[in-house]
C-alpha cells in the first residue's frame, strides 16, 4: 500500500515538472531572442538578487512552517519551499501546483493537511499582500511626480488593489469574520455538492488562527517574516532593474513597481497555466504606456522569465530526487 501511494506521488510530481518543461518549451523562441541580444555582463547581479529572493521567500516558509506547528526539520522545510515556489513561479497558477506538492511531501513527514494548507495560506497571505501594494506605490509615485498617463486606469487598478489588501487582512487577521465567511463558503458547497464540510472547515480555521495567534504574539518572528517578505520583492525588483539595465534602458523606481506589479497580478489572474504571454504582454504594455521602450521593454521582461524563473525551476529539479527518496520513509522529528 505504501508503494503504491509513493509511486502516486512520484507520477504527480513528475507530471507536474512536465509541465513545467513544456511552458520552457513554448517559450524558446523568446529564449533564443534574448541570447542574442542581452549584455549578459549586467544579468549577472540580476542572477545574484534572484538567489537572494529566493532565499529570503524560502526562508520566510521555512519560519512560517514552524509557527504553525509543522514537525519537519528546518533544513528539509527548506528544500520542500524552494521546489514548490520555484514550480508556483513556472507554472504561475493561483497557489494550486506549489500547495499540492507541499501535501504531496510533508504528510510523509509527519505535517497534517490542515497545518500545511494553514500555514500556506498565510504565507502565501504576506506574499501576495506586499505585491498588491507594490502598484498603488508605484502609481501614487508617478503621480506626485506628474508622469502618470491615463490615469483614471492606473488609479482604478491601485484602488482595487487596496480594496484586496483591506478585505484580505481583514479576513486572515479577524477569526470571527473568516469564521462566518467560510460557513458561508461550506453552505454553497453543501447546496452544490451535497457533502458537508463543517468540521474540517472548523479544525482549520482554528489551526489558521493558532498560527496567526504565535506569529502575532512574537515580535521577533513577525518582524522576521515582514522583513524576509519585503527582502524577497525587494530583491525581485532589483533584479529586473538589471534586466533593463543589460539591455539599455534605464526605468524609474515608480515605472519599475507599477509595471512590474501590474503585470504579475494580470498574469496570476489570467489562469493561463505559466502566464505564457500575459505577464510577458501586460508588464511590455504598462512599461511602453509609461515611457520606456517597446523593444527594450519586451526583452527586458523576457531576461527577467528566465532569470527569476525558468533558471530557478531548472535548479529546484536537483532537490527532487532526495526528496522522493524520503516520501515513503518515516517522518522527521521535530528539531
């Protein structure tokens, strides 16, 4: 039975990284036009400040994991983060490849699906908030210094942004409202389906709070997390600075964030497994609409794929196999 289950988990897996091959695949022509074009002198910090984002978002999982309980070594929490955001990354599908390989590997070290999908959640929380405000920034900078274009788009955009931002805090940081929402949530699942999932949305709601409840109550670890989380997309957006600089354009902080952002967001919610073309499309469009070149932009954003992207998928595919190996054994004690 427990072969059987393990080699589910390995075909899951190695489906999932297919996949992930076949966005590399697709994308080769873009590939092919940014080797011959980028002064590769200048990507070299690009690659450095991708490593540094890496480390600090998988670090922030890693520390985020233990607040919420998870009895796994640090050093294989590490491993288990860097695969599943550098797979999120590639496959940029909403939370749905990197949460399913997590429960894929940590239930066979001991974690329960509530605390692993509980403490994904939040993560995935800190992560997606910092990017939501990173375009109401970037659109109030280019305001105050008069070079916003259209901006009844722009400003709408940043507006809903900040709505998202209040609602979802509001959510994860308030038990009783996130309480009626998800018996909300499980009435419209019991009409559609049938089945009723009160008691496993109560155990989860309250391994949620639990998390949320440690996290809070440790100022050291909460100013941990924001600073890893800010160092993250910090680090992100100064690697694309280089990726323009390598192909010769020079970009404003506030044109950075807002089409930066505005593209990531585009290509998140556009469901297209890998965001193949939307991100891409929408960042060249917001950047040329606020000034910077067609050619330099679309080549820019390309680096910026492979670079943040593809280079990182390629590397989390040396930590599998160990992994694997370890899916079927028995799971680690807590350090």
């Amino acid at each position: 039975m427990k072969d059987g289950h393990q080699r589910l988990i390995i075909a899951i897996i190695v489906a999932m990284v297919l996949f992930g091959f076949v966005v590399v695949v697709l994308d080769r022509k873009n590939i092919g036009l940014v080797i011959s074009q980028a002064n590769w002198h200048l990507v070299l910090p690009a690659l450095l400040f991708t490593a540094i984002s890496f480390f600090a978002l998988t670090y922030s999982f890693m520390l985020v994991s233990r607040a919420f309980g998870i009895p796994i070594k640090s050093g294989e929490l590490l491993k288990i983060g860097f695969i599943s955001i550098a797979l999120g990354n590639m496959l940029s599908l909403p939370a749905a490849p990197e949460y399913a390989l997590r429960l894929l590997l940590m239930k066979h070290r001991g974690a329960n699906t509530r605390d692993i999908l509980a403490a994904s959640i939040f993560h995935s929380y800190l992560t997606s908030m910092v990017l939501l405000s990173l375009f109401p920034i970037g659109t109030l900078t280019l305001t105050l210094k008069g070079g916003l274009p259209s901006p009844l788009i722009f400003v709408t955009f940043a507006t809903i942004c900040t709505v998202v931002i209040v609602t979802g805090t509001t959510i994860m940081f308030a038990p009783g409202f996130r309480g009626v929402l998800l018996h909300g949530l499980n009435s419209i699942w019991h009409t559609v389906t049938r089945r009723n999932l009160g008691q496993q949305i109560v155990v989860f709601n309250d391994s949620l709070t639990y998390g949320i409840d440690i996290i809070r109550s440790h100022t050291y670890l909460l100013l941990s997390l924001i600073g890893l989380i800010a160092l993250d997309w910090a680090a992100t957006l100064a690697a694309l600075l280089f990726c323009f600089r390598s192909v010769g354009a020079i970009v404003p902080l506030g044109t950075l964030l807002t089409g930066f952002s505005g593209g990531v967001i585009i290509g998140f919610v556009s469901f297209i497994p890998g965001g193949l073309g939307i991100q891409e499309g929408s960042m060249t469009t917001i950047y040329t609409i606020l000034g910077i070149n067609l050619e330099q932009s679309l080549l820019a954003v390309v680096i910026f794929r492979l670079v943040c992207y593809f280079l990182p998928f390629a590397l989390s595919l040396l930590f599998y196999r160990r992994l694997l190996q370890k899916s079927g054994g028995t799971p680690s004690e807590p350090n």
